[in-house]
C-alpha cells in the first residue's frame, strides 16, 4: 500500500501542478583532462533518478577546467554543455555553430570562470536554450603586483534543440545585453516571481554596484543598477536561495597574489523587482587559511546558508535575530589525502536534485567529492560526510553551474500575472476546510462529506517537497493534525484517497 500511496503521490503532483518534470539538473558531468588517454582522467557523470545518485564512466575527454555549464531538458536528458570554449551536444561533440566562445587562444582544455557561464531554458514552450558568456579582459589589481578579470561585454547565444535530430544548432551568437565592466564569476541566476522568466544578477567589477537582467521570450535586456553595501575586487561564488528570498556571495579577495581575506555577503532578494535589501557579512580572519577560496549554497527549505572554505564549513540560520552570530562550524578538514596524495579540502558546494548539498575539492585531480547529508537540519546533525562520494575519474576542482529549477512564481505577489500554474497552487476548490489559519500546535481539517475510505493528508513546502505525510481514517468528518514539529512559513496540504484528490489549500505555520 505504501508503494502505491509513493505512486499516486507523484502523479498527483504532475496532474495537480501541470508542470513538466523541472529536472534541467538532473545531469551532472565531471572531469577534466581533455588529451589523456588514462581512463583515470576521462569523464563521469552523475544523474540523479528518483533522488539516487547514479555514477557512471564515460569514455571520453571532457575539457573542463573550472567552467562546466550544462543543462538537461525537463525529463532529464541532457541536452548540451560547456566549458566556456566550446559548445558541445549530447553526443560530446561540439555542437552545430558551438566553436570558439572564447576569444583568444587560451584555455583550450576550458575557461578557468566558476560563474561566467549559463545555459538556461528559454521558456517551457519553446525548444530554445539561451547560453550566456562574455568577452574578458585583465585588469591592474589594487594590491602589490596584482592583476584581477573582468567581463566587458555580457553576450548571448540562442540554441535551437528541436535542429539536427536533437542535437541542436545554434541559430544566433554574439548578442550583446550589457557593456559594463562587470565581475566573470560571481553572475548569479533566479527565476523571477512570475514563474517564466529569469533574474541574472551581476557584480560591478570593481565598486558597490549591482546589475539586474531579464531573460524572457524575448531574450535578454538590463533592468536596472543598484549602489548597495558589498565588498569588491575577489574571485567567489554566489546563489540564490531554493525559495527565491536570499542572495549569498562569497567573496576571495586579492586574485593575484593572495591577499588572504575572504567575505560573504548575506542580501533579501526582491523577486518581482529584482532588488537586494538588508546586507549582512562577515570577513574571515586574515590569517592561514582562512582567506582561501570557497563557496555558498542553501538548504532546500531556504533556512540555513552553509559556506564552504578550505578548512571548514559553517552553517548559518537565517531564522535568527543574529545570523552571524548564529555561525556554527559543521565540520573541520580531517587531513585527508587522496590517491595522488593531495589534500581534499572544501572548494565549490551545490544543492542537488536530491535535497543534499556536494562540495567538492580545491585540487585539481582529484576523485572526491564531500556530501552534507541532512541540509535541513540544524549544527552538526546536517551530517556532513568528507570525501564520502568516490568518483571514476579525476574530477577538476568544479561542479557544474546551474540555478535551482524547482522554483515557481511568487503566488499572490505584484508581478505574478501570466497565469501560469505554479508549483504548490491548489485548484480553485477543495472538498475540505481547514482552520485556524495561520495555526500554530495544531491543525484542524473539517471534510465536506465523510469519506468513505481511507485517505491521505500530505503537508509539502513551495518547493513541492513533502515533508509531512498522515492516514485519515475513514467515515471521519473531522482531522487534527499536530503542527507545532513545522518550522514557520507557507505550506500546502493536500488530501487523496486512491481514486481521488479531494484538494489542495495553502496553509501558514506561525509557530
């Protein structure tokens, strides 16, 4: 029976919410020696069915340094990738009209940009995928005998994949949306409030600006600028949070030579007006380690920040009346050393398709990658687990750059308006009532009419995810349900029986 309920309960989300599947993530390609002929240093992916990691080996050379974007379509399979030189498709070959993105000679085994390339899907109705990229330039850094990069032209590419048999072509290159002096690695992705279309947030190069883009059916177009609080001149990371509501960048100071300090930056995030608010941060001590490079990246519920950096990884609980001050350090490198005898310190962290958030290492040839296991969960039970994931190949110190698609649009909110069905929207009408709403301890759930079998209520997070599940005897008019484990927010509650949904109505936890 239990099956059945995991069955029903999937198709209930696929009919309820008519969305496509939203799995654009769903393939990961690692790697990183495009010549050797060492199947040590081939390539490997890493999909992600039914929330279990499947690793395989592919046999073949993947010139990836630290740029790897990519993107399946939404079942699934992967439609194409990069590594900022080239654009290649399935078949990993470079793709019809995909030859030379970058526009000098070097990195011929791929650009050395963490966040300076995206593929994004154009819109669910149309086959196009847009491939965003820059044209580079090196700049004098203002620290002794330094120099730092900057993109002075943000472009984009239009895909077609419905061409060649599904291996796609790309119909239009080199279109430029912005001529700004702006940071290569740092461009941020979100969808915005109305569900369609994306948010690319990028960093001024040098100063306390930040530029907006939209991406809709149309293409790309600036928004607008910000002057707002942050932190300048750093090779790092950025993300956005699964809901949408936090922007987090992590900032490595000083690119050439080291000037060992790094800073994150912790902003609200405006997703119908695409503006940041309320910047915290902190900057890490100036000494050992400390100033090296890492990352950011969310917990699937949107409630902790966790920050990798060569040594450590802390967790921050955006909840908090001080979320600095609520730093926990979640774990401490253990001195591990892999085949080649390098350390597996922590580098870039991402939020998988199955709710768990992989780091991998700062070296290059390496087989690890760390796992934190239970994101969701406060100090030291996330569970992180170093070098717990063993991978075929030597893997190039990246994963690959992608948003978070399993995003909907901001319900009820100004700019939710082309009436697309989000996920977590209920249908117009439920066959029960619920109250108190907000409620705090308890729930309660008054039926229209007794039911006749046995039923199902499920509690699932905007997100879809469920994360609470509870039997409904039958011929019972009325249901408590306890609510005061869920933490405070928006959920949706649902109720089936094995041959109907009865509905779906939004509810909010005060607790």
């Amino acid at each position: 029976m239990k099956a059945s309920y995991s069955v029903l309960s999937f198709l209930l989300i696929f009919l309820t919410y008519q969305l496509k599947s939203q799995k654009e993530d769903n393939v990961w390609l690692l790697g990183g020696n495009y010549s050797s002929l060492d199947s040590a240093y081939k390539a490997c992916s890493i999909i992600f069915s039914n929330n279990n990691p499947v690793i395989s080996f592919i046999d073949k050379g993947l010139p990836y340094r630290f740029t790897n974007a990519s993107i399946s379509d939404s079942s699934g399979l992967l439609l194409c990738y990069s590594n900022g030189k080239h654009l290649f498709n399935r078949n990993y070959e470079i793709m019809d009209g995909g030859f030379n993105f970058y526009p000098t000679a070097e990195f011929p085994g791929g650009v050395n940009y963490i966040q300076g390339y995206y593929l994004l899907p154009l819109s669910s109705k149309d086959p196009k995928t847009v491939f965003i990229y820059g044209t580079p330039k090196v700049h004098t850094a203002p620290v002794p005998g330094g120099n730092t990069l900057s993109y002075i032209e943000l472009k984009y590419a239009f895909i077609d994949m419905s061409l060649n048999a599904g291996l796609g072509k790309v119909t239009q290159r080199d279109i430029v949306f912005s001529m700004d002096t702006l940071m290569p690695t740092q461009i941020g992705v979100t969808r915005h409030g109305n569900g369609r279309d994306w948010w690319l947030m990028a960093p001024y190069h040098l100063g306390n600006r930040f530029l907006r883009f939209i991406l809709d059916p149309d293409g790309l177009r600036q928004i607008g600028k910000q002057d707002i609080s942050s932190t300048d001149l750093g090779l790092g990371h950025t993300c956005f949070s699964p809901d949408g509501n936090w922007y987090a960048r992590f900032n490595w100071h000083g690119v050439i030579p080291d000037s060992s300090f790094a800073t994150i930056e912790l902003y609200a995030f405006d997703r119908c007006s695409g503006k940041l608010s309320n910047r915290v941060g902190k900057t890490y001590d100036l000494s050992g380690l400390a100033g090296k490079p890492g990352g950011v990246a969310f917990s699937p519920n949107s409630r902790y920040l966790y920050v990798t950096r060569w040594d450590s990884i802390f967790q921050y609980d955006l909840q908090a009346p001080d979320i600095i001050a609520s730093e926990v350090t979640v774990a401490v490198y253990d001195l591990f050393a892999d085949t080649l005898g390098l350390p597996t310190r922590f580098f870039y962290p991402l939020l998988a398709p199955d709710n768990k958030i992989y780091v991998c290492v700062s070296n290059y040839n390496s087989q690890y990658l760390h796992v934190i296991e239970q994101p969701d969960s406060a100090g030291l039970a996330c569970q992180v687990r170093q070098h717990a994931l063993r991978l075929p190949v030597y893997n190039n110190f990246l994963l690959p750059n992608m948003p978070y698609y399993r995003l909907g649009k901001w319900v009820g909110s100004p700019c939710d308006t082309l009436g697309i069905i989000a996920v977590g929207e209920a249908p117009k009408e439920a066959g029960f009532s619920v109250f108190p709403n907000p409620a705090s301890d308890q729930l309660q759930i008054q039926l229209n009419q007794p039911l006749q079998s046995e039923a199902i209520v499920e509690i699932a997070d905007l997100t879809g995810r469920v994360i609470m599940r509870q039997k409904m005897p039958e011929n019972s008019p009325m249901y408590l349900v306890q609510t005061g484990e869920l933490q405070t927010g928006t959920y949706y509650l649902r109720i089936f029986t094995d041959s109907q949904l009865l509905g779906i109505e939004k509810i909010i936890i005060a607790n």
